[in-house]
C-alpha cells in the first residue's frame, strides 16, 4: 500500500512539472491589461511597438529561461522591466545558444530564482516590416513552453494607396 503511495505521489509531482507554465502576453492599452493571445494570432501594424510579457502560474520551477524570436521582421528592445522580485531578465548577445534555440540574436534570458505568480518581465517588441514573426520562449533543456504569432499587416492607408494604383495602372492599360 505504502508503495503504491509513494508511486502515485512521484507521478502526480512529474504531471505537476510537466504542467508547469511560462506563457507569453501582452500588454492591451486600450483595456490596461495583459491578454494571452493563445491559439489566435495577434495582428499589428509595421513600425509598431508592442510590450510582449512572461507570465507564471507559480509552477513553473527556478531556472533559466530563453525568449526569442524565431524569424521575420522585428526586434526586442532594450526597455526590459523586471516586475516581480527573485527574477532578473537580460537581452544576451549569444549567437551559439540562440542557435541552439533555432532563435535569433540577441534574445531575452530570463531567470527566475522561485516561484512567482503573474507577469514577472517584459519588454517592447519593434515591428521592422510586413510578415509573420512567430516569438517563443524555451526552458533551459530547449523544450518550447509557450508561442506567439505576431502577423504584422499593412496600415489601411497603405493598402488603399495600392488599390488606387493598381487601378490607375489598369485604367492606363484600357486606354
């Protein structure tokens, strides 16, 4: 019986472990909160700035951790704001661990000392041009905990310059 326990008991701390979250957010001015943009795509404009976040639910253990950008156009500032103690969050210009990651350079290195519920960083994300640029952040094994897909869109007065040229070029061709 006591085997059993201890058995179960082992079990359930690994399911804990494996549950364990850091999840990307980001900051919404218009309702002054952070919203998780899970399995959707959050959709921006070029040249726009955005705070992306890491938030915990108080498993996630002590380590370091790795936020980077895996492709496209855009960049991580260096605003970085630490918001929960025992956490310390550094932009770090290593090539061979962002490639390791399969992100690029620099990227966020992130460590957390215990375990802290919320937002515990955050930082702004410049967009440098049109496309998809996916971000994720990975535990110190490599292990992908959490993505975000930020599709960067045309502003509407771009896309409306394109249409009125398009139909000059269509109109020219007709004549």
């Amino acid at each position: 019986m006591m085997k059993k326990l201890i058995t179960t008991m082992m079990l359930l701390a690994i399911v804990a472990g494996a549950n364990a979250a850091l999840t990307l957010v980001v900051w919404d001015d218009a309702s002054g909160q952070w919203v998780d943009y899970a399995n959707s795509t959050l959709k921006i404009t070029p040249s726009t700035t955005i705070i992306i976040g890491v938030q915990s639910d108080a498993t996630q253990p002590a380590g370091l951790y790795a936020l980077g950008i895996s492709e496209g156009p855009g960049e991580f500032l260096e605003n970085i704001s630490v918001l929960q103690s025992g956490v310390t969050a550094i932009l770090m210009d290593d090539a061979p661990t962002a490639a390791s990651l399969s992100i690029e350079n620099p990227y966020i290195a992130l460590t957390i000392d215990g375990s802290n519920d919320g937002v515990l960083a955050s930082d702004e994300f410049h967009c440098t041009g049109e496309g998809d640029v996916p971000l994720a952040i990975y535990d110190d094994d490599g292990n992908l905990l959490d993505d975000l897909i930020i599709h960067q869109v045309p502003e509407p007065a771009t896309l409306a310059l394109l249409g009125l040229g398009g139909l000059l070029l269509r109109k020219r061709r007709s004549v």
